[in-house]
C-alpha cells in the first residue's frame, strides 16, 4: 500500500514536471542568469528604448503595448510602431527554453502563409547571450521574421513571467490575445486568431 502511495506521488511528480516542460519555461537557473545579464544589457546596449508608462499602454487585451526600439540580428533599429497597420505576433522567447524551440517552426509557417496579408511575426530574444546566441539558432532553424535582441527592461515591461510569452497585436494596435507557453495544440487556434484580426478593417 505505501508503495503504491509512492509510485503514485512519483508519478504524479513526473507529470507536472511534464507539463510545465511543455506548457512554458518559467524559472531555474538560466532564467535567472538570463535575468542578470539582461538588467546589465538594458543600460548598456545601443539603440535600447522601451516605454512602459502612459495611459491605456498595457498588456492586457484592448491595451496598447509597451513602445519599444531594440536592436535586430541584422544591425538595424526596429520599434514597434513600424508595424502600425499590420497585425503583429510579438513572441518573447530564448533558445534554452524547450517549447520556445517547439513553437518557432509554427511562428515561421505563419509568417510565411500571411506576410502578403499584412501579418508581421517579431520575435524578442531574452537570451543571456544576446546576439550572439540568438544569430545562430535563427539560421538554423530558418527564421525568417525579424529577431530582436530583448533585454531585462523590455521583459519588464511586457510582465513576462514564463517563456514563451506570445502577443497578438490587431491593426488598431491594441492587444488581442496573450498566450503564455507553447503546446502544438495551440497553433490551429492561434492561427485562427491570426486570421480574424487579418479580417478586420482597421478604418470599421
């Protein structure tokens, strides 16, 4: 009977562990160092900007998201507002986090089957490593949407808690969906999502 008690709790320890695995990355200790070595980058990397503040800006559904200006993998500035009118898939990731590596092929399907619709995904790297550890995993996975190099301030402002933490910004610019974790389970009604702020007129 107590063994049975014990495989019973091992089991279920199992699980859990499984599902978070699955679901999203959170804690541990490379999110720490991550932490770490973001709040030092936030002061002192180039071309740096985020704006948290200001009335309506949030990042709940019907809010504005926070502006940003940070650096892409190719060199160039990229804000936020470059995108005005476009729908957005803003997906803050790092390429330690398992369901993070699980949904960039699905991020780069649908940027591939909607760009000409006026979809734009915009990948944000939190890896402690910055360019230098994201350049490499986008070429290997051929992604071809821009990647920015993230920062403490700008996981801050977004109130990423786990990894990866997925926006979707309507052509009004405000928040539609919030997805925390990544399961493929959830890409048909992420696409779907996608394909009903595509149908929106921004001028209704």
């Amino acid at each position: 009977m107590l063994r049975d008690r014990r495989f019973a709790a091992v089991l279920w320890a199992l699980t859990v562990l499984l599902v978070a695995a699955l679901a999203g990355c959170g804690g541990g200790q490379e999110a720490e160092e991550s932490e770490v070595e973001m709040s030092e980058g936030a002061v002192t990397q180039r071309g740096t900007s985020v704006e948290s503040g200001g009335e309506g800006v949030g990042t709940e559904k019907g809010m504005s998201p926070p502006a940003f200006t940070l650096p892409a993998l190719d060199g160039a500035q990229v804000s936020l507002s470059d995108y005005e009118g476009k729908v957005v898939v803003l997906d803050l990731w790092a390429t330690w986090c398992p369901p993070c590596r699980q949904e960039i092929p699905f991020l780069v399907e649908l940027h591939k089957e909607f760009e000409s619709q006026g979809l734009v995904v915009v990948g944000v790297g939190l890896d402690q490593g910055g360019e230098s550890a994201l350049a490499p995993f986008a070429e290997e996975y051929g992604v071809t949407y821009p990647v920015l190099v993230g920062n403490r301030e700008v996981q801050a402002a977004y109130g990423v808690t786990g990894i990866p933490t997925t926006f979707l910004i309507g052509r009004d610019g405000r928040i539609a969906a919030k997805h925390v974790g990544y399961h493929p389970s959830m890409a048909e009604p992420m696409r779907e999502e996608v394909m009903a702020l595509l149908a929106v007129d921004v001028e209704a």
